[in-house]
C-alpha cells in the first residue's frame, strides 16, 4: 500500500526559521488495524507493519512555496507520475 499527503512545515535551519511546504509518500506496507481517534470517525490512527520481503521506507519531496508543491500536484496526471517519491535516492546526514 502507499499514502501521499501534502503539509507545511515550520523548521528552523542555522537560526533561520522557513515555512517548507513538502509532499510525503509511505510505501510498501499494510494496515493491520485502525482505531477512531474521535467520535465523528473522521481521523483514524492507522497500524500498519511492512510487507513481507519488503523495507517500509518513506519519501519527502520538499518546496519552497506552496505555489511550487501545488503546481507539481497539479501536474501528475496518472499513477506512474506520483511514484516518483517510491523512487527517491536516500539521502542520509551524519
């Protein structure tokens, strides 16, 4: 299974504070179960494990401006467009 979202994010970097708008991307899991987080069933806490073979792994497309991550939102047309985050290089910062 795969879950994208968008969000922004407040982050301060070096005492410079930035508001980064970023899309997020799981994959390679299953839900197990979920539990309503409130009486209106709208929000749900998901528990999930990785699939079998396979690393559950996530990815992070980040923007400058809002306008930027909503113009590629826009822009992916089919499936294979939005795979581009199960694709992504890791990146790691010692």
């Amino acid at each position: 299974m795969t879950i994208q979202y968008s969000n922004r994010a407040h982050v301060k970097v070096l005492e410079v504070e930035l508001d980064l708008y970023n899309i997020k991307g799981y994959f390679d899991f299953r839900i197990t179960h979920m539990t309503p987080l409130n009486p209106e069933k709208s929000k749900y806490q998901l528990f999930v494990e990785p699939l079998k073979e396979k690393r559950m792994f996530q990815s992070t497309f980040i923007f400058r401006t809002e306008a930027e991550m909503r113009n590629y939102m826009d822009n992916i047309t089919t499936a294979s467009d939005s795979v581009g985050l199960q694709h992504a290089e890791e990146l790691a910062i010692d």
